[in-house]
C-alpha cells in the first residue's frame, strides 16, 4: 500500500537490516537514494552524510520535509557485511 502525505510533512524512512539468521547487522556501507517522478532528488550514504542515523545495531533512518507534491520512491541498500536492498513509495499532495 502506498502512503500519501501533504506537502509540508516531514516523513521518517527507516529501514532494518538482519543476517540469515535474523539477527540485527549493520552492513558495511548503507546509501539511501530519494527519487521524486523525473529526477534523484538526494543520495545519501551512512558516515558521509549526516541525514542517515544509526538507531542501534541494523537500525537506520532519515528524515525529510516533502517539498513538492508527486509520486516519490526510496531505496536503501546495505553491502559489505550484509547485502540488502528495498524500495519504498509515496505520494504526496498539495
């Protein structure tokens, strides 16, 4: 299901990683890209960038003021350690 927001809001895009095991791991390298319709809005990279934080081991998450209405997506993917990667969409309103 995809979330719809208003322009204005500030959304919270967290994401989790886990072994095989399911056990909480923090890959080697964590980059988030935010794209809106036509073009990536922002790249972010863990220890780069300081939009990412670091919650506890395999907890991640960045906030972001939507500054336009559209269709909007993120993905996060994690290498190194851990490989994983997942994508999210929104949509936000005026």
């Amino acid at each position: 299901m995809t979330t719809i927001y208003d322009v204005g809001d500030k959304i919270r895009m967290s994401f989790n990683f886990t072994d095989e095991n399911e056990a909480a791991i923090d890959p080697t390298t964590v980059t988030l890209i935010l794209k809106n319709k036509s073009s990536i809005v922002a790249t972010w990279v863990f220890g780069v960038d300081p939009e990412i934080i670091n919650t506890a081991v395999g907890s991640y998450y960045a906030d972001y003021i939507i500054p336009t209405r559209g269709y909007w997506s993120y993905n996060v993917t994690g290498t190194g350690v851990v490989s994983a990667a997942d994508t999210e969409f929104f949509i936000s309103k005026a």
